[in-house]
C-alpha cells in the first residue's frame, strides 16, 4: 500500500521553448496526466538523480513527438539556449 503524502501546490509562471511545450503537453495526454504531473514527476526524478522512468513504447513515442513538433534540442543543449526577440 502506498502511503500518500500531503503538499501544496502553487502557481507558477514558467517560461519555456515552445516547441519543448509542445512535446510535454502531448506526452502528458498521450499518459493520461496533466502537464503540472509530468513537470513534477520530471523534476522529481531529475533532483534524485534518476532518469525518467519512460518505457521504451514511451520512448518511441517521445521520438515521434519529437520529430512531429521540429524539437532537435537535447539535453546539450540545455543552458546555452538564447531567445530570441519577437
């Protein structure tokens, strides 16, 4: 039995690349959760160091999505990003 542990949640404002968006809100449908348990779940993994627990159908249906939406950035990527002004 899993015992549930209690929190509060608050609002956030988060900024992100769009097409980085794109794939998280798909992949939280194609899971059935919304973007806020995917986030968490991500970034909870993530802080303990471990990898997503993504099944490998899951994995390929990432690529798709990936592929789908244009997103080529990686994990490399990350904190070398610049924004451009629109």
């Amino acid at each position: 039995m899993v015992t549930k542990k209690h929190i509060t949640r608050t609002q956030t404002g988060l900024r992100i690349e769009k097409r980085t968006l794109k794939v998280l809100k798909a992949l939280a449908e194609y899971l059935d959760i919304s973007l806020g348990d995917l986030m968490e779940g991500l970034a909870l993994h993530a802080l303990d160091g471990k990898a997503p627990p993504f099944s490998p159908k899951t994995l390929a249906v990432i690529a798709k999505l990936k592929d789908a939406y244009g997103l080529y950035l990686t994990a490399a990527d990350s904190h070398t990003l610049e924004e451009t002004q629109t």
